[in-house]
C-alpha cells in the first residue's frame, strides 16, 4: 500500500508508478500548484482526494 499525504502544498507535484500492484491514496498531494498523477496504481484501488486545490491536476492510468 501506498499513502502520500500533503506531497507539496505550495509548489508542483509529480507521482510516477507509486504503486503497481497494491493500494493508492493520495491526499491534498499539491493545494497550489500543478499535480500530476500517472500510473497511479495498475492492480490496486486508487483513491485521490483533493489531489490540486487551485492548479492543474492531470491524472492518467490511475487504476488499470
């Protein structure tokens, strides 16, 4: 399982395959800046919650 809670409030975030075969969540992963998301989780559930407040936010293959 993988848990990432507040990854970077004020600045871009940027997660790559952070877990292909178990659980996902991320949390508020970036509040003021862009956030990118990509092969989240390929054999898992993924949960993604306020991933970007006030930027971009791009999430791609989050759950194969």
């Amino acid at each position: 399982d993988d848990t990432t809670t507040d990854a970077n409030n004020n600045g871009d975030d940027t997660t790559t395959d952070t877990n292909n075969n178990g659980d996902d969540t991320t949390t508020d992963a970036n509040n003021n800046g862009d956030d990118t998301t990509t092969d989240t989780n390929n054999n898992g559930d993924d949960t993604t919650t306020d991933a970007n407040n006030n930027g971009d936010d791009t999430t791609t293959d989050t759950n194969n």
